[in-house]
C-alpha cells in the first residue's frame, strides 16, 4: 500500500507542477483577463439580486435604500442606484428644487407643487458656484415632457437671474440638432410650465447619502438611459438583468440594468455601473510580477511535496482520532478531506455518517423535550379544566339534589337559572380554551387586514356602552385616525377583552381611558382603568391562564381566566410589543401595531 501511495504521490506532484505552470502561463496570455471580468460581473449580478430582495423588504424607505446602495459600493466596489418608471433617481429630495407652479391651462399641474431632481443639469462640483442663482423666489420655465401627473423636464429658465440649466442628452432629442422626427410615444407629451422656486435643497459635499451625485459618468449614463427609455428605444418591459458596455477615456465599464417593481405596481429599474479599470491592472500587474510567480509556485510545490512524503500518515491518524470521538459521542471534530482516493472516501464516509448521527441525536433530544413540553402542557390544562369545571359542576350538583329533594319547590325557576348560567359559563370557558389550543398548537396562520384602528375601538365602545352604563362609568377617548396592518377579527378580540377587562376592575363612577397614539411606523394602542393596582410580581404572570395570584383581579368577578392569555397568544402571532403596568391611579394594557404604508 505504501508504494502506491509513494507511486501517486510522485505522479501527482509532477502533474501538479506541470499543470500548474501550463495554466499560468495559458490563463495569463489567454483567459486570466476575460476570467477576472466575468468573475466580476457574475459576482456583482450575485448581489444584486440579495440587493433586489433587500430593496423590496425596506418598502420605498428613503434611508434605508440609500444605505443599501452605500453599502453595496462599499462591498463590490460598484455603483448602483434605483430609478423610477421613466428613468429618474428615486429619493433625490436632497438634490432637488421645490416649485410652486402658477395656475395654467394645464389642469394636472395648475397651483400644484412639484420636486425637479436637479442631478440632471448640475455637476456637484458646480453646486457652490450657481447656487446663489436659485434664491427662493425666483421665477422658473419648465421645458420637458409630461407622463401622466409626472414632469421630465429638459431645460430650467430662471428668469430673474437669466440663467439656464440644461439636461442636455434629453434637451438636444427634443430641441436640438437630434430632434426627432418621429412622434412621441402616446403616453408622452411636451410641456411648458411656470412657476416659483419655493425650496432649494442642495448637497453638502460627495458623502453619505450624496455620493452618487460625484460620478459624474455614471449620472450621464442614467440620463442616456431615460431619454431611450422616454422615447421608446429601451424596452421598458426588460424580462430580466441586461448587461452593456461602455467605453469612456479608455476605461471599460459594464452597466447592469434590472427591472423591479416597487410597492406601487410600477416598474422601476436597478442601474449598477462598474469600471473595469482594476481588472486592467491587475492584469499589467500579473504580467509584471511573472517571472516571480513561477519561482514561487516551484518552491510551493516543493515544499507540497516534502510535507506529503513526511506527513502521508497523518490523515489516517486522524480517522483514528476522529472514530474514538465519535465512539464517545463527541461529534466536534471533522476529518479535512484532502484527497479522492481511498483516504479521502473513507475520510467523507466518517465525516457523513458523523454528521448524520449528530443529527439524529439532536433531534431524538429536541423530540423528547417537545415530548415533555407537551405533556406538561397536557396535565396543565387537564389541571386547569378540572378546576374551573369543579365549581359550576358542584353548583349544578347541589341545585339538582335540592330539586330532586324538593326542599324548595317554589324556587325552581331560580335554580333552573342557576343551572343554566353556569352551563353558560362551561361553554364559554370551553369555547375559550379550544380557542387557546388553536392559537398554541404553532400551525395557526394569521391573515392581515388593512383597516382604522380608531373605528374599531368606537365599534367596541358602542358595544359595551350598556356595561359601562351599569356601573356608571366614564370612557374617555384620546383617538388618531391611523390605518394599521393586522388580522380585523382578532384585534376586536384583543380590544374586547381589554375593555371588558377595565370595566371589570374599575370601581363605579371612575374613569376608563382609551387612547390610540402614532409612533414613527407604529401606532400604540392603550387601555387604562382607574382601580387597584396589580402587585410588580404579578404583573408578568397575569397573562398565564387561570392565573388567579393577585386577590383584587379574581375570578369571582367575571370571565374564564382566559381572555389574556388569548390576547397575548394573539398579539405574539402579530409579531408585535404589548405589556400592562401599573399607573399613579390604576392599570395600564398596551399594545403596538404597524401602521399601513
């Protein structure tokens, strides 16, 4: 055995050598260049993608797209910006002129205000220089086309400085010497528009959130795009990522260019631009480096070479080593498979039939602590049915005997009440504990509505108006109309029960106050009854069902115990905040919702 692997070991380091210096020298002056590229570029349309399903999960936020496209630079070396269905950067507000047009015969645009991106016609370097010409005030021409409710402008006129900006590529297709014979696509139409300049927003130098203003090629390359998106020599329906090339000063640069489309429906486009220049150097750099390249592979493969002849054992030490481990039920240590022959096969063998009896061990363990979990879950509620059912059953117990006795024949209408309320009572708390098993069993799916969260809670007040009424209670109401994101029915059920729950515990004549309050993207839902407070210790475990630790929130005064505890599985399937504190005067329930886009 010794010799074969002596015989294979020599075979191989001569082949390896010899490979190794054929491929150096054919990938060099053949493939090494055109490699580098395409390495490159799949890598950068690999990313695009994580960047595509990134863009889609912020939902148009402003920030966080422009951090994205930050971050993407940062890691691929490549810009990349998103634009709007007729070939716009999106969020430029930062960049941007604010105009309140004058009334015209226009009705789309007459009195209205609308945002120019003005990367179209100044450079970042020339911001400081003209920005003095754009004084809030100051009368403005608008030239362009109109899609729609939107403005593509080609030439800005500031009347009162007489000073002109120009989006040139656009300007000279639609006034200049390129001035197209053929007409507009339908959906465009030319446009002459006046106004006043409202608000200037200019950039602070080429960092943060600007800094895809400083590329000036890759900005006039954007506006290339949309004036053939405009006038129909794109296709605006790309089915897929469409790459291009571009020469500009002898650098080489590649255009990826994908459509997407953003929450609206609309299409939009991913624009990424990379220079190849640092391939082209790379490249020179080989070349001038490869005589010292060789020497280097030649000492590695000898050096290869002695460690093999030296170290050929060391593999089946450590089979040896690993196979005790496992014998031990240690599963921590991998063989590194460093060939394909009879070692290495055996060494993958060990390591797969090792990763397999991990496996199963650790989810043999995880079954049989769901296997507790469960049934400690089942004695749980067994436990707690038999105790609620207890009460209501001994109850109904004692009414029948006294009726068969006939002890009190002129009550029998009373206790047949008496019986009756309390098999309402077991139904509801039926009812209360399948619906707790349904939301507990992990395979239940809540569906989202999108809908008012001040309606519903004036619903619910009207609801319990007549409860409230009884114990003379006042509801006051601090609402904010806010659209929220949640399942309808099962927020009425969390509503439902907070109040129900305050007009419980709040004493006659008291206040009850119920506020819905907007925060950033989230809108806070409060429920506050004046009354005892629950003590700091129970507070977490109030939302336990059938918990019955604090005496001034027993069960004597209504309900199955069970309403917070579907509350709470409730809001944990909506993924959101939710809690209860004690105030100066009472107890607090909250919870958070997000708010509709």
């Amino acid at each position: 055995m010794k010799k074969g692997i002596v015989l294979k070991l020599f075979i191989l380091t001569t082949a390896l050598c010899t490979l190794i210096l054929a491929t150096i020298f054919i990938g060099q002056t053949l493939f090494f260049k055109q490699y580098y590229a395409n390495r490159k570029i799949n890598d950068i349309k690999i990313n695009i993608q994580s960047f595509e399903k990134a863009y889609v999960k912020a939902k148009d936020n402003a920030k966080t797209i422009q951090k994205l496209e930050q971050k993407f630079y940062q890691e691929n070396t490549t810009w990349i910006t998103t634009l709007d269905s007729v070939g716009n950067i999106k969020h430029t507000n930062d960049f941007s002129l604010e105009i309140q047009l004058n009334p015209n015969e226009n009705k789309v645009f007459s009195n209205r205000v609308i945002h120019i991106p003005l990367y179209s016609f100044i450079d970042l370097e020339d911001v400081q220089r003209i920005q003095f010409r754009l004084e809030q005030g100051n009368r403005i021409i608008i030239d362009g086309l109109q899609q729609g409710d939107t403005v593509i402008p080609a030439i800005l006129t500031v009347e009162n400085e007489n000073f002109t900006l120009e989006n040139k590529q656009l300007s000279e297709r639609l006034y200049g010497k390129k001035d197209i014979t053929e007409p507009l696509p339908k959906e465009y139409s030319k446009l002459y528009l006046s106004g006043n300049i409202k608000k200037v927003k200019l950039p602070e130098g080429a960092i943060g959130p600007n800094f895809i203003y400083a590329n000036r090629v890759l900005i006039d390359r954007i506006k290339q795009f949309q004036v053939e998106l405009m006038l129909n020599e794109k296709d605006k329906n790309l089915a897929s990522l469409e790459i291009m090339d571009y020469e500009q000063n002898d650098i080489k640069y590649k255009m990826l260019i994908k459509p997407i489309k953003d929450v609206n429906g609309k299409i939009n486009y991913i624009f990424a631009m990379t220079s190849l220049q640092p391939v082209d150097e790379a490249v020179q750099m080989i070349k001038d480096y490869y005589i010292y390249l060789i020497i280097l592979v030649l000492l590695l493969i000898v050096l290869v070479s002695f460690y093999y002849s030296k170290k050929i054992a060391k593999p089946l030490l450590q089979i040896n080593d690993t196979t005790k481990r496992i014998a031990d039920l240690d599963f921590s240590e991998k063989i590194p498979i460093t060939t394909k022959d009879e070692i290495g096969d055996l060494s993958n063998s060990i390591n797969t039939l090792s990763m397999t009896l991990h496996s199963h061990i650790n989810q043999l363990q995880q079954d049989i602590e769901k296997e507790k979990q469960l049934e400690n879950t089942r004695k749980e509620f067994i436990s707690g049915v038999s105790h609620e059912l207890k009460t209501p059953l001994s109850i109904m117990k004692s009414c029948i005997s006294i009726l068969e006795d006939g002890v009190a024949s002129n009550k029998k209408e009373y206790y047949f009440k008496a019986m009756s309320k309390e098999v309402d009572k077991m139904d509801m708390l039926i009812i209360d504990m399948l619906e707790l098993a349904k939301f507990e069993s992990g395979t239940y799916k809540m569906e989202m509505d999108v809908f008012y969260i001040d309606e519903i809670i004036e619903y619910i007040c009207e609801q319990l108006a007549s409860d409230m009424t009884k114990k003379q209670l006042h509801v006051h109401k601090q609402l904010s109309k806010i659209k929220v994101v949640a399942n309808q029915f099962r927020i009425e059920q969390v509503i439902t029960n907070f109040i129900t729950n305050a007009i419980r515990y709040t004493p006659e004549n008291e206040n009850i106050i119920v506020s819905v309050i907007e925060e950033n993207e989230r809108a806070k839902v409060c429920i506050e009854n004046k009354g005892a407070h629950i003590e700091p210790e129970h507070l977490e475990k109030i939302w336990n069902r059938f918990y019955r630790g604090n005496t001034s929130r027993q069960r004597s005064k209504g309900g199955t115990g069970l309403g917070l505890a579907i509350s709470k599985n409730i809001l944990e399937l909506h993924d959101v905040q939710y809690g209860v504190s004690n105030t100066e005067d009472g107890v607090l329930f909250f919870f958070y919702l997000n708010k509709s886009e």
